[in-house]
C-alpha cells in the first residue's frame, strides 16, 4: 500500500459512515484507540497485516479492496458519499445549459491531461 494514497483511509471512513459508526465504536470492536484509528483514516500510520485482516472482517470487505486493489461499491459514489457538498454539485449538474456542460467539459479535458 502507497503510504501517501488516501484510498485506504477514505474507504475506512466511507464504510464506517456507510453503517453509522463513530471512530470511537469501531474503535472499541478493534480493542485499539479512538487517536489509532483515526491515524488510519487520515492515512498517518499503515496498518499491520493483523490489523487489516480485522478491518477486513469488521467490515466484511476484502483486503484487496480496503488497500486499493479491488473496487466492491462504485468508486463515484464512494466519494459522493464522502463530500456532502459534491453530491451536491454533482446531483444538480443536470440542471446546467449545454454552454455550461461544454465548458466543464473543456475545463475536465485538460484536468485529464495532467
């Protein structure tokens, strides 16, 4: 796993919101700290091969797809979820004229590029 790659903590964080859970509930069904999980969330410490199998089975996903390697849900809506105020943006974009999808358009054209 890439030590700078947000995947990891941003899946943590989207499944622990996905069924409701502060960071103090998952937590405690790890037997680690609030401060330690919350350092795995934010991409600060790597979990150990022991700690990814238990957030593997807490979650019932694989590790594959905790560390980036597999795809379970939809990555669009991983992030949707995330960022409230994407969803928005995103959820309204049908509302846009064409002149403005054109230029999104050319603006996420050359974002690809980079």
């Amino acid at each position: 796993m890439k030590k700078n790659s947000p995947v990891f903590g941003n899946r943590l964080k989207f499944l622990r919101k996905q069924r409701g859970l502060k960071q103090e509930e998952v937590a405690k069904s790890l037997n680690i700290s609030r401060a330690r999980y919350s350092h795995y969330e934010n991409n600060h410490v790597e979990p150990d091969i022991e700690m990814l199998k238990n957030l593997s089975r807490f979650y019932n996903v694989t590790i594959d797809y905790l560390v980036g390697n597999g795809n379970q849900n939809n990555d669009k809506d991983e992030v949707l979820d995330i960022d409230p105020e994407l969803k928005l943006w995103y959820r309204g974009l049908p509302s846009n004229g064409e002149k403005d999808m054109l230029r999104l358009k050319k603006i996420w054209d050359v974002f690809k590029e980079e």
